[in-house]
C-alpha cells in the first residue's frame, strides 16, 4: 500500500509507522478516553515510546484548540452578530462537545509527528522504538 497522507493519517488515529493499526481501542469508553493498546496490533510500533511521551501532545493540543475557538468566537461575533456572553456561552457547548476529539487528535497528531512512515514496517514486525 502506498503511503498515504500525513494529515489523513492523523485524522483517521491510525498507526503512523505502518498507516494500518488503529491507535486508540474501539469502542470509546468515556472512562478511558485515551485507552491505546502498548503496541501496533499490525507492526508493533510502540504507543508510548518513552514515559512522558505525550506531554508534547498538550502543546499542541492548547495550539490547536487556542486557533478553533478564536475561529468560533469570531464567527458568532463578526458572522452571527451575537454578544460577547451569547459567543462565550456557544463557545462552552462546543468545547464541550469537541474534548475528547481534540484530547485523542492531538495524541496522533504527535506520534504522527514523531514516528516515521515504514513502508516495510509489516514486513519485519520489530519493535521500534522511533
Ligand atoms: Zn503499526
């Protein structure tokens, strides 16, 4: 399979070393919001390379969300014409709403920064640490 691109990849919280694992277990359980397996089930890629390995994820994470609100805020005040308050409250539900999409996003948006595509990684299913 040819590789696919970086931002789909991220997006569809796969395996960014063989682009097929899943990275988080289905179903979502609320309880454990970010409950990933130790290894890729396809080519063993560890999750959590390193303890401490997603305290970079809560940068990008703050970036991330920091830019989706000022878009929201923005759109209620300048598009929908609404008051300060009436955004702020908008924006609460929608935070809300989105948590856990941002919280499990950005934990594969880093590991997909971090970990390299392989494109024989099903091949030699070692363990690779980066
Ligand atoms: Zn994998």
């Amino acid at each position: 399979m040819s590789k696919r691109n970086f931002l789909i990849n991220t997006l569809r919280k796969k395996c960014p070393r063989c682009q097929e694992g899943d990275l988080f277990i289905k179903p979502f359980d609320i309880s454990k919001p970010v409950n990933m397996p130790e290894k890729c089930p396809v080519c063993n890629q560890k999750f959590e390379p390193e303890p401490g390995f997603y305290y970079g994820s809560m940068f990008l994470s703050y970036i991330v969300t920091a830019f989706f609100f000022l878009a929201v805020i923005g759109t209620c005040i300048i598009v929908f014409k609404m008051s300060l308050n009436a955004s702020m409250a908008v924006l609460l539900i929608i935070a809300l709403l989105t948590y856990f999409f941002f919280l499990r996003m950005s934990r594969s948006l880093w590991i997909n920064i971090m970990v390299p595509y392989d494109p024989k990684a099903k091949e030699h299913k070692n363990p690779q640490s980066f």
